[in-house]
C-alpha cells in the first residue's frame, strides 16, 4: 500500500480534548476523515469536545484506540510514556495502526514500546500557539507542522500536515529535543517582551497600549523574519 493510499480515509480516534486536539480533528475531518471518537478528562474538556466536534463520541481511551486506525495523542509530553506504556500492557494496540502524538519535544521513539504490537509511530507537532477555539483552524493554515518518523513513513506524516493547510518540515528524532526548546524559548521571550512593554505604557496612562505594541513587534518580527529568511537562503539552505 502506497503513503498516499495508507493516508487516504482513516478513521481517526483523538485522546486529548484539550486545545489541540480537537483543533487538529477538525481540520482532518474537513480533509475527509471520519472521526470515531474522542477522550475528554474533566467537565471543561467535554464541553469543548461537545462544541467542536457534535456528535463525534466521547469514550475512554481502549475504546479510542479500538475504533480508530489512527489515533491522535494531543496530551502532554510527560504524560505521554505512562500513557503508552499503559496501552501496551493491556494488548489495546492493532496491527498496522496509525499511531501519532503533537508533544514537540518527543519523537516517534515514544512509541517504542507498542512497536511490537505492529503500530505505525509518527510525531507531528504544529509550530501555533493554540486558543482551543476554531480560530485556530486559521492559524494551521501557512504554519508549520514538525514531522518526525521512521523514513517509510515519513510521507504520511507530511501529507496529514498538508490535509490540514500546513507545510511539513522534517526534524530529525535526535533533533526534537532542541527544536522543542528552541519554540519554547520564542514563545517565552515574545510574551515576556509584550507584557513588558504594555505595562510600561500603561503606566504611563497611554491607552489602549497593545495596539501599539502589536503593531511594533508584528512589524519587528516580519523583519527579523525577512531578515533571517535571506541568511538562510545565502548559507544555502
């Protein structure tokens, strides 16, 4: 079976209703997808998963993974190896089943354990920050989305990131750790400056104060973009 065959129509199941999660099955579900259901911890995660995705099932977790022929891992990194351990001690894996997680520090290594229950692992992580709202499905459209896999695979993994509206970009496994660290640290300082600077402006009793930060570092950031962008292409790159 072809990447592109084996990426065609799956039926998807999606353990995490937290902000990208559902986020991530909508865009699949308008790429043609079936969901076939989702798990959502705590009474803020049902409403979300009963708003963005009605009528689509909220179960547990084995359930999850034994109606779907991929399962989407939108959870935290650190839980994410208990998680999987978990899964496999209790023979809930099938054979050929797409198995993927959004954590950007983990690669498809995570998914060790189940690989001899004959999973297919793949990591995808889509470089927005996430409001949990279908705002985001704009935000997916241009961004990147990080895609890591054994090399086999790594044809599916790139074509879901095109199904919903980004462009894929390859990380190594032995690279994710840094890469995660690298966004982390961009997020960070962007919040940092921005906070920074409309407490200081309000403190001076100028108004609305994030309207003219937003339009400074918007415009600051598209440069060093640009910037950065012409480094890359004069190195080669």
């Amino acid at each position: 079976m072809s990447a592109a065959e084996r990426a065609g129509r799956l039926g998807i199941g999606v353990v995490g209703a937290g902000r990208v999660g559902p986020i991530l099955a909508l865009a699949l579900a308008g790429a043609g997808h079936a969901l076939t259901g989702v798990h959502a911890v705590g009474a803020e995660s049902r409403e979300r998963a009963e708003s963005l995705l009605p009528g689509v099932p909220v179960l547990d977790v084995p359930e999850v993974v034994r109606r779907s022929e991929l399962v989407l891992f939108a959870v935290p990194g650190s839980e994410l190896p208990g998680l999987i351990h978990g899964l496999t001690e209790t023979g809930a894996w099938q054979l050929g089943q797409l198995v993927i997680h959004t954590a950007p520090e983990h690669g498809h290594g995570v998914f060790a354990p189940a690989l001899a229950a004959g999973v297919i692992p793949l990591a995808l992580h889509p470089a927005i920050p996430f409001t949990g709202t279908s705002l985001d499905l704009a935000r997916l459209a241009g961004s990147t989305i990080a895609v890591t896999g054994p090399a086999p695979v790594l044809p599916i993994g790139q074509a879901l990131a095109v199904e919903m509206g980004a462009e894929p970009v390859v990380v190594a496994e032995d690279d994710r750790p840094a890469y995660a660290d690298a966004l982390s640290a961009a997020g960070e300082l962007s919040r940092a400056v921005v906070r920074q600077a409309t407490e200081a402006l309000r403190d001076l009793g100028i108004a609305h104060p994030d309207r003219i930060v937003g339009g400074l570092v918007r415009a600051a950031v598209e440069e060093g973009l640009r910037a950065a962008a012409g480094l890359a292409a004069d190195d080669g790159s």
